[in-house]
C-alpha cells in the first residue's frame, strides 16, 4: 500500500475506534487487553498518535524517550473531553502524514521504503488493532478490515515485528505457512535457535495457517481466536496457544 492509500486507512479506523469508545464508556473493560480499560486504551493511542505526528512534522531523527506515550502532553483531558482529545489527535496525525514530503527524514524503526511510508503503515495497525480493541470492549464483532489492508497488516507483523524480537525461539527447527486466501498472498516463517527468518512466498511447512486477510490478521495479533481458520500440522488451539506465548503481540 502507498502512502495515501495508508493514510485513508488510519483515517477510516480511527474514526471507528473513537465511535465505538464513544458509545461504550471510558470504564469497560477491554477483553482483548485484560488490564486495560477504554480510558487506558484512548490514553495510550491518543498519546501514540501525538507522539508519531510529533516525529514526523518536526523531522526528528532521535525517539522521544517518554514512558508513556501521553506522557508526550503537558496536561491530559477530563474523562469528558477524553473521546474528543482522541480524535483531535488522530485528525492532526492523519493531515500531518499528509502533509508531508515524500522524501522527508526522520526516525523510524523498522525497515520501509522512506520514513513516511514507515510512520503511515504503522499508525495504520496501531489504529486498527486498537480500534478491534474498542469494537470488543463494545461488545460488538469486529468491523472487518479491507483485505489490502489487512495483508499489509500481517506483512508487517511478520516481516518487520517478527524478526525483530526476541521470543520466537525453538531448541529445534520448524516452519509455518501463512496464507492470506482472499488476496492470495504468501508467507513462509522458520523458526529455530537463531530467530525467525520470514520470506513472502508458498511453500511446504511443517504446520500452516490460512484464511481471509482479515482473520489471520486478527489472529497473528492475538485478538481472536484462530478456530475459524484451516489450521494444518496442528491444532488451532495448540498453534493459538504457541503463538501467544512466543510472540509479544498482545498490544498494538
């Protein structure tokens, strides 16, 4: 996905996620999230998106050491203007990405074909997974994401987060195929001692995991469950479980 397309997706979930906090109440609890409340979630992605506008309209090339991401404001709001202050920051992010140039510089820590492009896909997963986060607090089913999007959800879970962690480890020697059954796309992950190593193609593995983009990317994500999916080499139980375990995947 380029970057506009990116960036009408971040617009598109969070304005569902502010809707769907709106109607549930700053007190529920988050199922997904199981020590969180909607004001912990709408603390912490409001704070993320101020903190990536940050990043990118003022071109910083260092992070911003913050220990939480609202920490990024002098003064937070009341819990009645809470869901208002959400979705001010979310529509200063969504103009500031674009806004801004194409060929900007500033950090960003996983690999991209520019710094905008990288802040544009992941505040668009950041955004998404919370806004599933909001839907489930809501008691409702997740509003199902575009396949495109969701593909690009599960790439950059798998090629970006994935080997950049530490907790995917195995005494021995195993592999997993992803398939994305509605936009046919592929990934094949091998996990051993050294880490995983993740290619985007089709080929024979030990276990697999296929259905529609959306719900393998809800699942990689640990927000539901993975019965629905065809799960081969294992059970979706086990392969859930494993999953949850070795992956730190729980927030977004």
């Amino acid at each position: 996905m380029d970057v506009p397309a990116l960036t009408g997706a971040l617009r598109a979930q969070g304005e569902l996620l502010g809707d769907a906090a709106a109607r549930t109440g700053l007190a529920a609890g988050v199922p997904s999230c199981p020590d969180w409340t909607v004001r912990d979630l709408l603390l912490h992605t409001g704070g993320v998106h101020r903190w990536a506008a940050t990043v990118v309209r003022e071109g910083r090339t260092e992070p911003i050491g913050l220990e939480q991401p609202y920490d990024i404001v002098d003064q937070l709001p009341s819990d009645d203007a809470l869901v208002d202050w959400y979705r001010t920051g979310h529509a200063e992010l969504v103009a500031t990405l674009a806004a801004a140039p194409a060929d900007m510089v500033c950090w960003a820590f996983l690999r991209a074909p520019s710094p905008l492009a990288f802040w544009a896909r992941r505040q668009t997963h950041e955004t998404a997974i919370h806004r599933v986060d909001a839907e489930l607090a809501a008691g409702d089913t997740p509003t199902v994401a575009p396949p495109e999007v969701a593909t690009d959800g599960i790439d950059e879970l798998l090629t970006g987060f994935l080997p950049r962690g530490d907790r995917l480890r195995s005494n021995g020697n195993w592999s997993l195929h992803v398939h994305a059954t509605d936009t046919d796309t592929h990934w094949l992950v091998r996990i051993s001692q050294d880490g995983p190593r993740v290619e985007p193609v089709a080929a024979a593995a030990d276990r697999s995991v296929s259905g529609p983009a959306n719900d393998v990317y809800l699942a990689l994500w640990n927000r539901t469950p993975w019965d629905g999916l065809d799960v081969t080499g294992t059970t979706p139980a086990e392969l859930s479980d494993e999953w949850s375990k070795s992956v730190l995947v729980r927030w977004g």
